[in-house]
C-alpha cells in the first residue's frame, strides 16, 4: 500500500464454516496492532459460499479474504479470475479484492506448506501419503511435486486419483513413505481424542508426520508418531507463512 492508503481503514477476513476457532482473526488482530495498523479482521462464518456476494457487496473497504473448509474449491466459480499457481492447484484460500471490486483468487498453502516442510526433509523422504482430498490436498499435492517427492492419496471412499482406502494401509504401505500429512480435519478440537486410522505401528523414527491441524497444537496423530520416534509438525508454522504471503497479496499496488 502507499503512504495514502496506509492511513485508510481497510477490511479483511475469513470466510468458512463453523469458524470461530479460527487462527486467522487473532493473527490478524496482533499484527494490526503491532504494527499500527487501523485494519480490522473478522469471520464470515457462512452456510452456503453464495452468501459471499452480499458480503461483497455490503462490507465497505473490503481488501482481502482467506477462505478455509469446506469453500477452497466452492469460491472458484464465483471469482473474477486465478493466478497461475490456484489455477494449477485447484482451490484458493486467499482472494484479492481489486478497487473496481474484482475477485481474484490464489493459494497461499502451498506457500506455507513447502516452506515448513522443507527445513525437516531428509535423503529418504522420498514418498509421501496424503490423507484426505479435499481443498487443503491439493495444495499439499502441488508443493511435494515441486519438491519432487511423490506421493499418493489415502480417502475414505474410492474416488479418482486415490491409491488407497483407510482399509487397505498396511504395515509394510506405511513403512515405504516416510513422509504422511494429514489433510483431513479428524483430531480437531473438541474431537481430540480422535485420529485418522492408519497402521501407527509402522511409523518409525525415519517418518514425518505432519497435520495440518494447528489446534490442538499437538493432535493425537502427532502424538501416535512421537510415541514412535518420527518427526512431528503441526500447521501453526504454515499458517503463519500463508498469512504473511496473503497479507503480501493484499497490499499489491
């Protein structure tokens, strides 16, 4: 933003469903006043994702969106356009809003995830399992590509695309990729007793095991693979890399 802008008041948000644990509004609100800012972050909690066109409409000086599940596919259809890399990817979890009220879609997981990844890769990760499909996965999907680590899907129900059901991991699937990112949202507060049900007996201390979920900071998959010696990482790093790349977007000239 120019000098001029930043003295504006502008408005940002998230847009999801049954949101009001969400990371992003605190983010937000610490950075503002941290760094001065007279912007202001709320939730849009919505049941449908067309309720976002009233939202656009009466929400004055609305900058910029983060949207979460179950919308990172939904919105596509009702945005203006996508850059390159959401296009590639096929979902969008950060919407630019232009002055001419333009939506503009991007993915800034894919950002937060393979820079948290990277740092705890070592020479034999080379496969990764990812469980579940939807909009997060597929951002998971476009970065282990970029980092040139193959990978398969792991799904509840057959599907296009998915090498394995929950039902046919085995001991032996398990111990051949060594990197497993949960993608699904089982283990989420209040549920946190629960986990995805893989093989944990398998997983060694050559394993990664990383979930997307950032609360609880420390789920039970994260402690099954403790237990056993792996590499654990929460999603509390990738959202704040993806927070900080879409604050980034926002503020393009």
């Amino acid at each position: 933003m120019d000098n001029a802008q930043d003295n504006k008041k502008y408005k940002f948000g998230l847009v999801g469903r049954n949101i009001s644990y969400s990371f992003s509004r605190s983010y937000f609100a610490d950075k503002f006043k941290g760094e001065n800012l007279p912007h202001s972050y709320v939730n849009f909690d919505l049941q449908s994702i067309y309720e976002l066109d009233e939202i656009i409409k009466n929400t004055p000086n609305l900058k910029g969106l983060n949207v979460t599940i179950p919308y990172k596919e939904d919105v596509i259809p009702i945005l203006d356009s996508l850059n390159k890399r959401a296009k590639k990817i096929g979902a969008v979890n950060t919407i630019r809003i232009t002055r001419y009220q333009k939506l503009i879609g991007y993915n800034t997981d894919y950002y937060g995830f393979k820079n948290s990844l990277k740092p705890h890769l070592k020479e034999h990760h080379k496969r990764a399992l990812i469980l579940g499909t939807g909009g997060a996965s597929k951002a998971i999907a476009y970065a282990l590509k970029k980092l040139k680590i193959d990978f398969d899907y792991v799904s509840r129900s057959q599907k296009e695309g998915v090498k394995f059901l929950y039902s046919d991991l085995t001991d032996e699937i398990i111990s051949s990729y060594t990197i497993i990112i949960n993608c699904t949202p089982i283990g989420t507060f209040p549920d946190v007793n629960e986990c995805p049900d893989i093989p944990y007996d398998a997983i060694s201390e050559h394993h990664i095991l990383y979930d997307l979920i950032y609360n609880p900071a420390q789920t039970k998959f994260l402690s099954c693979g403790d237990i056993k010696g792996a590499t654990t990482i929460n999603g509390s790093e990738m959202l704040k890399l993806q927070a900080e790349k879409s604050w980034e977007i926002w503020n393009k000239s």
